[in-house]
C-alpha cells in the first residue's frame, strides 16, 4: 500500500494536545501558539512571523498582502485542494487554473506559460501527493514575468 499522506503522532505529541485542552485557557491560550511561532521564527530566520489556523487563511493574508484585487487573475493548478482557489475569490479575483503535469500531477510548465497575461499578479504552485512540480523552471518564469509566487 502506498499512502498519500499520514500523521506521525507521538507521546509528546499527546502530551501536548493533553495539556492544551487541560490548560489552555485564559492567559494560557496561547501558549502553543506563541511556541510554535517562536520556534519557526529562530528556524526560519525571519524577523516576523505571523501564525495562521489554516492554508486558506494564509493564502487570504498572502493575496491582500500583495494588494490582489478585483480584475487581478491568480493561477493555481487545477488538480489542488479548495484552500488553493478560494481566498482569490474572497478579494473578487479570478482564479486562473492550469493543467498539470501527467507524471507530477502538480502544475504544467507548458500549460502556465500559456495561461500568464496582463491580469496575471500571482501564481499558487502546489506540491501534491508527493510530487512538486519543476521548481527550477517555475521560478525562472515568475521572476522573468513578474510574477509573485
């Protein structure tokens, strides 16, 4: 059997929901938010991070951050989850869908270079299953057409 995806949940894993569902109340609220948040900022390097409770929240953030507004086309591979396409239309953007790649099943090279015009502020590239699509080549067109990834 191959799996697609699986959680790997351990005694401390345990432990912790145990103590945040015991104990995470009042000033405790945030305790495995604050955590978590700090623990990824020393990870990640950055100066800021902001903590989300799901991928489309971050996606929504990401797409006003970038000022994405009514008109604006955001491409997304049409093989993904709704969390993908669904913050697009919260700011009256257009979700743009392309085809993806019959070995990857993320998203096509040959089918995004067609679908990029002048509306086109954002691309949401999307590993799946496992795969990724060809970074190297996603990235050479996001940045020779201006494109936020």
């Amino acid at each position: 059997m191959i799996r697609a995806a699986s959680p790997s949940i351990s005694a401390l894993e345990k432990k912790y929901v145990q103590d945040a569902l015991v104990n995470g109340w009042g000033k405790n609220m945030n305790k495995y938010i604050d955590l978590f948040s700090n623990n990824f900022k020393k990870y990640s390097g950055k100066k800021y991070v902001l903590t989300t409770q799901s991928c489309t929240s971050a996606i929504h953030l990401a797409l006003h951050a970038l000022n994405v507004k009514k008109g604006d086309e955001i491409i997304v591979p049409d093989l993904t989850w709704v969390a993908s396409a669904s913050p697009i239309t919260y700011l009256e953007a257009k979700p743009v869908f392309v085809d993806v790649d019959k070995e990857s099943l993320c998203l096509s090279v040959e089918s995004l270079k067609k679908k990029i015009n002048k509306k086109t502020k954002a691309l949401i590239a999307v590993d799946l299953m496992g795969n990724m699509p060809d970074w190297d080549e996603v990235i050479k067109i996001c940045k020779k057409k201006k494109l936020r990834l």
